[in-house]
C-alpha cells in the first residue's frame, strides 16, 4: 500500500530576530538597535506521522524554531502553515483552539511543573481548559494514560506532587500532559537530555510507542546526532539560524554533503580502527548570530571554501530527491 504523505506543519522563510539587550553606557554610546538572528530564514515541510529531528549545536536557533512552529513565539518574519491552513498570525479564540493540536515537551522535567499540583491534576489541566472532560470522567481519562506512560499504580501517582517523582518519572508526566489532547503535532525539546543516561532510551521507547498509539507527528530537537539517528526519519540539520541539509535519516548518514554536517557525523565516536575514523575538524568557534558571516554562514570555518562562499549565501537545493543542501560545493 502506497500512503501518501501529507505535510502537516511548514515554514516558509522563518525568522526570528531577538533585540540585544544592552546596558544604559552602552546605550548611551551607541544608539543602533542590534539583534540576534535566533531563525534567519527557515524553510521546512514536516510529514503526517513522521519523527522529524532538528539538531545542531548550542545556540544555532533550534528551540526558538519549535516554539515558532507552535506559535509560542511570534515570528519576525515568515509564514507558518499548520495542514495548510496559513496560522502565523493567529490570535484569541483561534490559537486557543489551535493549541490542542500543537503540544510541546520542553527540555526540563523540573521547570515545566507546578510544585503545587498534583501529578493527576498537572496532567488532566488541559482537558478541562479545553472543556473536553472534566471531575470524574477527566480523572478516568488520566488514570488510563498514566498506566500507558508507566506510571503505576496509576492511582497513587495520580496524587503525587512533582518533587516526590525522579527526573525520568516527571518527564512520562510531561509527556502524559502533551498527549492527553491527543494533538497532531508534538515539538519535542531536548526532551531526554536532563534526565540520567541510564533512563534515556526508556524514555525515547516511551515516545516511539505513542507516537503509534496516537499517530502523532514528532518535531524532535537534540544536538545529539545519535539520539536523532535513533528517532528520526528525517533529519534538518541547523546551523547558525539556518538549515544547511536535509534529508532520509539514512541518507544524511550514509551521504552527508554539507562539510559541517561531515563534520558533526565524524565526530561521532565509533568503534573500528582509527584509519576508518577520519574526523573533519572545523576551525575555530561557532561565530555570533548578531553578526553572522557574510556568505555562507560557514566560510570562516570551512576547509572546502571557495571564493563565492564569502559573497554569496548559498540556498537550500533540492540535490537529489528528498535531499537538500545549502552550499555552494554542490
Ligand atoms: N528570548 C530570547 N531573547 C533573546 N535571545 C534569545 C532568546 N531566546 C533565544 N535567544 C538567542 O537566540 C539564539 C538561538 O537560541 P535557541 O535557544 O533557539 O538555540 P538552541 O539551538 O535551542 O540552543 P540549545 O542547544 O542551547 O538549546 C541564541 O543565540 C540565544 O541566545
Ligand atoms: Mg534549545
């Protein structure tokens, strides 16, 4: 059986600029307005159903895109689509109504739950504010979904408060809370990267069973390419403000093109002999999204640069099907 693939979510040239923050001297000195290019022209098109990764490094605008994505944050600039519906702009009543569809679990377990609210209550919130059940029935809805994140017996955690849960427990509760809605859409932040090694791949399991339970589409975001091997069908991979490539989780492994995605993959430690192992280092550090390079983002960086990449800003290419670059190498 052939299933066609709908686009449930897109971008089209997605920003976000965030004002700097400066001090009343430096104010005084200078009057221009300076801003840091979190998102500087996103284009993507997520599939119904699938897990989709966003990963790059520390700062280079992933977590500003999901919350863009699920308008936590209002767009500089950019279209955002939700099954193409154009919802960039939407207000009030309207985005209330859109946010049962859109859920995100954020990185930390700890920030992201009241202290004083019960476990039951913390996840069955969303039902009543979105009248969909409320007293005994939203009770039975909570206790069936914390027996299917785990948490059991179902009963006690129900009146648990989040500090008398461990790290991993209180991110099945999160989780438990973006489900509940059965959304369609689920930006996922970093979602195991604060809890402790020994329970990550539970969790990540967890997240994979869902998602087949409730057919929900997965925007994933690490800066762990290995996490993103795992999870994902396909991958973007972010570099200061900008996805350079995209492509089949396969295919961004098997045939990576743009030099910092060869980069972040031979990085990855392997075991083999070291010939096998040849890395791609980058020069020097990851430059500020306040002054970006002219170019490609990458050209201080790049050993393969040629004299366009400093002048032109390479675009994101479709080169072969399915698999996008943004360099002028290809
Ligand atoms: N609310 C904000 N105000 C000002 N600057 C911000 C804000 N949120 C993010 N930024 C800046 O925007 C850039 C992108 O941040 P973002 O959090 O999206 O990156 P990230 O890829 O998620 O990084 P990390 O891996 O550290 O979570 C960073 O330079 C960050 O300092
Ligand atoms: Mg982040």
């Amino acid at each position: 059986m052939i299933r066609m693939s709908r686009v449930i979510i897109s971008a089209i040239n997605l920003t976000k600029y965030f004002p700097v923050q400066r001090g009343f001297l430096e104010r005084l000195i200078s009057r221009k307005l300076e801003y840091i290019r979190a998102v500087d022209g996103v284009d993507l098109e997520i599939k119904e159903e699938e897990t989709f990764a966003l990963v790059g490094e520390t700062g280079c605008g992933k977590t500003t895109t999901g919350r863009l994505l699920v308008r936590l944050l209002e767009p500089t600039g950019g279209d955002i689509f939700f099954r193409g519906i154009r919802i960039t702009h939407i207000k009030g009543e309207e985005l209330r109504k859109l946010r049962r569809h859109l859920q995100i679990i954020f990185q930390d377990p700890y920030a992201s739950l009241n202290p004083r609210m019960k476990i039951g209550d913390a996840i069955g919130h969303p039902l009543e504010i979105h009248d969909i059940a409320k007293g005994r029935e939203k009770r039975q809805i909570v206790l069936e979904m914390l027996e299917k994140v785990g948490l059991t017996p179902a009963e006690r955690y129900y009146e648990l408060y989040p500090h008398q849960l461990s790290g991993g427990e209180r991110q099945r509760v999160v989780i438990s809370r973006a489900m509940i809605l059965k959304p369609d859409f689920i930006v996922a932040d970093e979602p195991i990267s604060m809890i402790d090694v020994s329970l990550r791949a539970k969790i990540l399991e967890l997240m994979v069973d869902l998602k087949k339970e409730f057919h929900v589409t997965y925007l994933f975001i690490t800066h762990d390419l290995a996490t993103a091997k795992y999870i994902s069908d396909r991958i973007a991979v972010m570099y200061l403000g900008k996805i350079v490539e995209l492509a089949t989780t396969d295919e961004l492994f098997s045939n990576p093109l743009h030099p910092y995605v060869k980069a972040l993959i031979s990085a990855i430690p392997r075991p083999g002999p070291k010939a096998e192992r040849e890395r791609l280092l980058l020069r020097g550090e990851i430059p500020s999204p306040i002054n970006p390079p002219s170019g490609c983002r990458l050209h201080p960086r790049c050993p393969f640069k040629i004299r366009i990449c400093s002048k032109e800003e390479p675009k994101l290419l479709e080169k072969e099907r399915g698999h996008y670059v943004a360099c002028h190498l290809y």
